[in-house]
C-alpha cells in the first residue's frame, strides 16, 4: 500500500466521518458484488441504485435513476478556484482557494456518517504510459464506482504506480443531501485536487471525467508543455492499409461520438475509434504530436443514438466483453425491460415508463428519456476498437478537426494555412444554440476548441499555450474547420452528413498527402469540386458550390462578433489572432 494514499485517506476519514472504508481493487468479481449492493441494499432517492435489464437484448446491462434534480452538469456550480480571479479567466466561475476549502470542508464534515467510504485507485490513460496520471477518488457512491470501473482504468496497479512519490491527483466526493443549495464543484488547479459535493451525476461525480481529465489536466499541461483537449481520437484506414490518425473537436450536438464511430460510406475506408470525448497530446520524441485517449469507456448521450445515426454503438451497447453497460436516466420499457429513448425506434413501445418512474403519457409532450440520458460502456466493448488504443505512447496526430453547428456562413469544411491561422479558426469556432431551454435558439455561442466549460485557466493564456505548441512542433498537423449542418433557403440541410462525411475526411486525407491541390479563399483552403469524392451521391455541382459559398457581408458580421467576444480577455488575447482577426477582416473587403 502507497503510504502517502493511505495517509491521505484517513484525513478524509477524520473529516467525513464513513462508518467504514472500502479500497476498491477493481476485479470484475469485486464490482458483481458492489452491483448486487446496489440492486438490494443502496439507494438514491427511494430506488434502488441498480436496477437489471434484459441481459437477452443488453447483456449484463443495468439501470439508475437520478434524484430529478440531479440531472447534468451545474456548470453554474463550478468553480475554478486559483489564486487570484485574473488567472481563471472570464469564462470560468472563481472563488478564492481558501474560502473554497473552507466552504467545501464545512459541507464535507460528518457528510458520511452511516455510509461507506470507497476508496477508488485509477489511472487516467493506460498505467504504463508515460503521460498517464495516477488518481484516488474517494465517494460514498456505489455508482460512481461502478461508473469509474468502466470508465478509467482502476485497480490496485495504480496505487503501485504512486508508490511512496506521493505524487497522485485527488477526488473528493460525497452525494450528501442531493440538495441543489448545496452543490458545489471546486477545482483547484494548482493542488491537483477537486472537490465534489451535493450531486451523484456524471461529470459532477465521476470526478475522472471533465473535472480531472480536462480542468485539471489542461492547467496541468499548460505547466508542463502538453495539451488536454475535448476531442475524439480515431484512426481513418484507406484501401490501402494505411491508417491516418485524427483529433476532433465538436461543441455538443455536432455529432462527436459518430464520428469517432464511423461507419464510412467509401469502400475501402474503415474508421478505428480510440476515443470519443478526451484527448491528452503531447510533443513525441520525433517532434510530432502524439494523442492518447486518458479514459477507457463512453459516458455519451443517449437521446439521437440508434443504428441509423451510430449503428458501431448500439453494437457496443448490446457487447459484453468484460464489462458491464449502465443507463442512467433514459425511459424503461416495461414490457420488454429494455432501456428506450427518443429516436432509438420509430415508433415508442406501448408501455413506457418515463425516467421518472412514471407511465409515460405521449399526449404530455414531454420525452420519455431525460434530454441528458446516458449510457456508460467500455471501450472495450467497441467493434471499431483500434488496436492502438493501449498504446503508451499514443497515436501520431496528422489532422486536427474542429466543428460547429452553423444553418449559414461557415463552408462544409476549409483547412487552415498554416498553424497559426488554424487556432485563430478554432479560437472563433461556436455553435447554434439547438434548444429553447439554452435561450434563444439558433444564437452563436462561442465555445472556442469545444473547450470554454472547460478549461481549467485562463482562456487567452490557453490560446497562447496553443500558438506555442505549433512552434516546437517539427511536422504540426493539419487543421481543418468543418460545418455538416448548412441550411438552404428553404432551411433543409444541404448535406446529408453521417456516413458521408466520410467523404470529406477522405478529402482531408488527400491534402495531407499533397493529393489535391484545393481553392485559396479568405477563409483558407476549400475543395475543388473535381477533387472532392461525389460518386455514388445524387449531389450536383450547384449543391456543391452551395456548401462552399462564402457570403462577404456574413463574414464582415462574423468577424465583429469574433471581435466582440475578443474583447472580454483585454490585453491577455494574444496579438497573433487580433492579427489574423485583421486579415479575415481585409480578405472580405477585397
């Protein structure tokens, strides 16, 4: 046992009061039990906290239920608490570190009195990578434990690897009373610490996830010269054999997951999947970035997921390799006690029980799933699984994607010239706002590399970490901006998008190896129209040019809008984008 870990523990011990402490081991056997537990014994909010599903049609398959006000992510609630306001950035929550632990340790006191401590050893990315990063969580949460198991890597190896370095990232957490006025995620970046109190969902509890693999690990890389980014990672096979490695960033609703899932519509082509929501980069020894994925499961949204949009995951879904699927949150139907949410079928089973736990009435108008229902699978358990997955080093990186939903303005997609150029284009990349509950919809919210819930400083200083990756970066990839959403005039989508978008992959493929020549626009680098894969596809050059148009008074708004949202990071933006903000703007003028 790792000294420091077990001292460390019995503080929180002391402070939280557990009648007893449990170190998880992370054997498939030990989490059968903590299952059984949870199915017999456990709680939240009057339910059991497994519930079992139809291991005919999902094998070793379980169900939980939320307390109804703990539902998502309260970004409202969370807090990056470093020492002064300036270093979080406007996009982040601040509190002074101090009063934060201060706050925090009120609430923590005695909060486990009549519960278990469990005490959660993981590795974020594979124990014997060089760029992996050994946690402890301690929960009073059967289903964070269960959620951890599946999505990081856990197990006693990790307390090996901390040894007696002291050196490890802590998780404190406690569901507590489930009381909204008394919910509180602190992050406190130069401690490599999160605290975590008052919800048992998701990203706000599976301390692993957004809190320790992307607001921790982002300050923590822009310390020590690497990248924690929200990306996918995968591998784009061509007929050849030859296997072309890409990250993507895509705010949500984009179509992350399904893209790191592909099923590509170009015979010949395979997509291997690594990851579908968090990418580490590091400079590899030949000067090239390399890409790990830190976890090792899928927490994906389930609403929108059904074999027409991502057949590769309801295939992962329905495996069991090794581990265990959860679903948290979607509707029951009662008749064949198989999970249901919208788009998965058509037509709704007839005997619905809504995530709530009640019949589900389809005159109420309200889905049946929780908007925000998910499933938590291994990545094991996925069919397009790249072979590289446990790679120590990581994957090499040839192409970075970055994407938005936009009805106008932004083409299909068009590739920076250069680096500077391509964080300038993610720096300004936003999406659409999809649903009345955000605002008004269809308003551009930026959410620059899909990461503004998530970096863990400040934003411009992040934006600089970024431009100077490029410059000790021997072979940088290259990146790409891409729109699968454009609407006509009539408002139907021009392109259809899923499986052949593999097509515009197989584009990108072909400039990374100097194949096609492109168009130079002010925006940067767009397909010709004979150099772009159409056979197959009922789509003709009009549709084609109507993809690409770039309309100078739409740009000359984008371009203040950008300016706009410059303005809130005063003399921290760095000067490189007001420049390349400038050549936008002149390219347009003409």
């Amino acid at each position: 046992m790792a000294r420091p870990v077990e001292e460390w523990v019995e503080e929180q011990a002391r402070l939280m009061k557990p009648d007893r402490i449990y170190w998880v081991k992370g054997t498939r056997e030990e989490m059968e039990e903590l299952i059984e537990l949870g199915m017999t014994e456990e709680k939240i909010a009057g339910n059991p906290t497994f519930i079992r599903l139809n291991h005919n049609e999902y094998p070793n398959s379980f169900y939980h239920r939320s307390h109804p006000s703990d539902v998502a992510r309260t970004e409202h609630l969370t807090y990056v608490c470093l020492p002064t306001e300036e270093e979080a950035g406007p996009v982040n929550n601040w509190m002074d570190p101090g009063e934060a632990k201060e706050l925090m340790r009120g609430l923590f006191e005695g909060c486990m009195k009549g519960r278990t401590m469990y005490v959660i050893p993981f590795s974020m990315g594979h124990p014997d990578s060089p760029y992996a990063k050994h946690c402890i969580q301690v929960t009073d949460s059967v289903y964070v434990v269960v959620n951890m198991w599946i999505m990081a890597r856990v197990g006693e190896k990790t307390l090996q690897k901390i040894g007696d370095s002291g050196e490890f990232v802590k998780g404190i957490h406690s569901i507590g009373e489930l009381d909204p006025e008394r919910r509180y995620i602190m992050h406190f970046p130069q401690d490599d610490l999160v605290m975590s109190y008052g919800s048992g969902y998701g990203g706000n509890a599976l301390l692993g996830k957004k809190c320790i693999a992307l607001r921790l690990a982002s300050y923590q890389g822009y310390r020590q010269g690497w990248l924690a980014e929200h990306m996918i990672v995968m591998g784009v096979e061509a007929p050849d054999g030859k296997v072309t490695y890409f990250l993507g960033a895509f705010p949500s609703a984009c179509g992350k997951t399904n893209l790191a899932m592909l099923d590509p519509v170009l015979e010949g082509y395979k997509v291997w999947t690594l990851g579908d929501d968090i990418a580490w980069i590091n400079v590899g020894p030949d000067g090239r970035l390399y890409a790990i994925n830190p976890e090792a499961g899928f927490f994906g949204v389930a609403p929108g997921t059904s074999e027409k949009t991502n057949p590769n995951m309801i295939k992962t879904l329905k495996n069991d390799r090794f581990f265990p699927t959860l679903f948290t949150n979607t509707a029951i139907d009662s008749g064949a006690n198989t999970p249901w949410w919208e788009d998965l079928t058509d037509e709704p089973p007839a005997n619905l029980i809504d995530w709530r736990g009640n019949p589900y009435d389809p005159s109420s108008g309200q889905p049946a799933a929780h908007p925000n229902s998910r499933f938590t699978a291994s990545i094991y358990n996925c069919p397009t699984l790249s072979k590289e997955v446990d790679n120590p080093q990581g994957v090499p990186i040839s192409g970075i994607i970055f994407g938005g939903r936009r009805s106008t303005t932004l083409p299909l997609v068009v590739e920076s010239r250069d680096w500077e150029h391509g964080v300038f284009m993610a720096s300004m990349m936003g999406s659409e706002t999809t649903t009345a509950a955000t605002g008004k919809v269809g308003v551009v919210r930026r959410d620059p590399m899909a990461m503004r819930p998530f970096c863990g400083y400040n934003m411009a200083d992040y934006f600089s970490h970024w431009l100077g990756m490029g410059a000790r970066v021997t072979n940088p990839p290259k990146i790409f901006m891409v729109n699968w959403f454009r609407k006509d005039e009539k408002g139907r989508f021009i392109w259809p998008g899923f499986r052949e978008n593999s097509r515009v992959i197989k584009w990108m493929i072909d400039r990374i190896e100097g194949k096609s020549s492109g168009r130079e626009t002010p925006l940067g680098i767009i397909p010709e129209y004979q150099e772009f894969e159409l056979d197959g596809l009922d789509f003709d050059r009009e549709g084609f040019e109507s993809l690409f148009s770039l309309d100078p008074e739409d740009w000359e708004k984008e371009a203040g809008e950008v300016e706009s949202f410059y303005e809130g990071f005063g003399e921290r933006l760095p000067g490189a984008l007001k420049k390349q903000l400038e050549i936008l703007k002149k390219g347009f003028r003409g």
